[in-house]
C-alpha cells in the first residue's frame, strides 16, 4: 500500500463556550492515500466537519484548543503558520462544503471566482485563467462552459453550483480532496451523478478523496475504507464490506438498520436508533454510545472502549466492550430480523402516533 498523502493521528478540538468546554473531536486517528477514498460516517455533531475543517486550518480561534498531528508531506498542517496553511490550502488540499450557494459569492460570475481561485496559486495571465476555468466547468460535466462561465450562481441550479464547487476545488490540481455532505439538498438523481463526478475525477487524477456524510448509502459504492463516529470519536473503520457485511459496533448497526432496502418487504418499518446524541459538553461515562444501546451492560456505564482490532478481520477496528462472538451473534439475529427489546419498543411507539 502506498504512504498516505494525509495522516490524522489522535487529533482533538475542544471549544470553550458559556455553557463549558465542547469536546467536539476527542482523539481520532485516520489516514488516506492516493487514488483512494475514505467515507468518515456519523450522525450530525458528530465531529465528522470539525475535524476537516481543522485540518483546513478553519477553527482556528481564541476559544480552541487543538491537539494532535494531521502530516501533509512530511509537515504536520496544525503547526504550520496561517501564511504557510494558505500555500496549501485550495493548492494541495481542497474541500467541497455542504452548501454551494453560501459558499459561492452571489455578487461575482461563477468564472471571476474560478480565475481568483487559479490566480491565488498559480502564476498566469487572466485570459489563461479564464481559459482554465471554462476547462474545469467542462470537465464536471456543465453545458456550454464557455457561456456559463459568465454566469451568477443564482443563476445556476443546485446540482450546476455543487459541480462548480467540484471545479473551484479542482483548480489547482489538489492531492487531497475533502468532500463535506457534497450532496445535502440535492435530488436522487443529482446526488448520484456528483458522487459519480467525484469517483471519476479521482480515479483520473490519482487523489485521495474523504467523503464526509451522514448516510452509509452516499459511500456503499464509492469508498475503499468507512470511519464511523459518534459523540467525537471514530467507533468503528474498516474496509467498505466488511462495514456492510460484517459491521461490529451497535451504533454501525443502527445506521445500517435505518437505511431502506428493496429486499425488505413494501411496507416494513425502518427502525430508528432510540435516543438522541449526547452533549458534547456533558458526554456520558464509559461508553458514548451507552445511553442509546439495546446491549448495554453496567461496566459499559464505567469503562471507556478504545479502537481494538477485530480478530480474525484485518483492518477492521471497533470501540465496543461486547466480546467479539456476542456481537457477531447479535449481528445475526438483528440480519434475520430479530430486533432487541428497544428498538422494538420505538417502532411500535412510532407506529401508535
């Protein structure tokens, strides 16, 4: 395997608020390489953004206390100076955010963007620029670039804004490229054909790809490796299948439960995980994920879970206190349809509203 072009190890963000310390990201470690793409999966808060930002060298402020390692090219990018960060952020390492309209200046042509984007890293004329950036718009796939380019965003429909964004990221050749929620508010049909154009130009250009999201459904087909997290911290990674096939963290199981399957009969109740995510202020003792597990046990209520490697399963990770042949078992059970006792309870409290 190759050496990652970007390796996070044990990073942690915390945020001083009126209210206490958030711990928005609690040690995470994670790694990607080139021509590959990592799904980073959870629900919302759940650290997934916070995370990359930092990495971007976006939170930086007067109220956040970072910690850990996140090396680009031998460099560790959360010690390096705001002057040093811009050389390579939108250069070497580039992101897609969530919503292209706020993050598209709706007073500047899509093209003006495009070009001050080129010209902050590279040094060329305006017309070569320009000539770029309809390049770009035709290579995400946008009709009549070369009229489009002149264009405002509003003018753009959201589908045609998210691959312009694609085309801002891809301006100067990034090897690391962060895709935040790339398909938030988009059609079925859009949302597979940015993720389709995210894939292809990965492939054609040989970058790492993290694709943040929080539906296990967005990465099944795209992504070689899954991080999933909860309450700040990743709970489980592994290879894509063997998150789909063979998943041993309960947490994993909610979300894969709550994903609609055309092999389940018309009609049958998606089950939901009880609870809501804790406060990441207040986050519970032991286990996060305690408060919301059909599994819990009372040393789950006392003792925190690390990142332990599954046995018999290479490259397969999980934080959970369940032995290994139990979690296997309840898998089972759960694939056959067999719902623990909580889960069974909200769908039937669901289904009496």
């Amino acid at each position: 395997m190759a050496a990652p072009l970007l390796q996070i190890e044990d990073l942690k963000v915390d945020f001083a608020t009126e209210d206490g310390i958030v711990h928005a990201v609690g040690g995470i470690s994670l790694a990607v390489g080139p021509g590959q793409m990592l799904g980073v999966v959870g629900e919302s808060g759940s650290g997934k953004s916070v995370s990359m930002l930092t990495v971007m060298g976006l939170t930086r402020a007067e109220n956040a206390t970072i910690s850990g390692v996140a090396r680009f090219d031998g460099k560790n990018v959360l010690e390096l100076s705001d002057n040093e960060l811009r050389k390579i952020r939108g250069n070497d390492i580039a992101m897609i955010f969530q919503d292209p309209l706020s993050s598209l200046h709706p007073f500047y042509k899509v093209g003006s963007q495009l070009t001050e984007a080129i010209l902050t890293h590279r040094d060329m004329s305006k017309a070569e620029a320009r000539r770029r950036a309809v390049d770009l718009l035709r290579q995400v796939g946008i009709p009549d670039p070369e009229g489009r380019v002149d264009a405002y965003p509003h003018e753009f429909s959201g589908g045609m804004r998210q691959r312009a964004m694609i085309a801002m990221a891809l301006s100067n050749d990034p090897k690391v490229l962060i895709a935040d929620e790339p398909t938030t508010a988009l059609d079925v049909t859009v949302q597979a054909q940015i993720l389709d154009l995210i894939a292809r130009l990965q492939r054609e250009r040989d970058m790492a790809v993290i694709l943040i999201t929080h539906d296990l459904g967005v990465v099944a087909e795209h992504a070689d490796e899954i991080a999933v997290m909860y309450a700040g911290k990743v709970v489980e990674q592994a290879p894509t299948d063997l998150i789909f096939d063979a998943p041993e963290h309960p947490y994993t199981w909610g979300l894969l439960q709550s994903i609609p399957r055309l092999d389940r009969p018309l009609g049958e109740p998606l089950v939901p995980i009880p609870g809501r995510p804790p406060s990441l202020i207040a986050l519970p003792s032991g286990c996060s994920f305690h408060p919301r597990c059909a599994y819990v046990r009372d040393r789950h209520r006392k003792v925190e879970p690390g990142l332990e490697p599954v046995p018999d399963q290479n490259g397969h990770l999980v934080a959970c206190l369940l032995e290994p042949e139990t979690r296997r078992r309840l898998w089972a059970e759960l694939r056959e349809g067999k719902l623990p006792e909580a889960a069974r309870e909200s769908v039937t409290l669901r289904d009496s509203v």
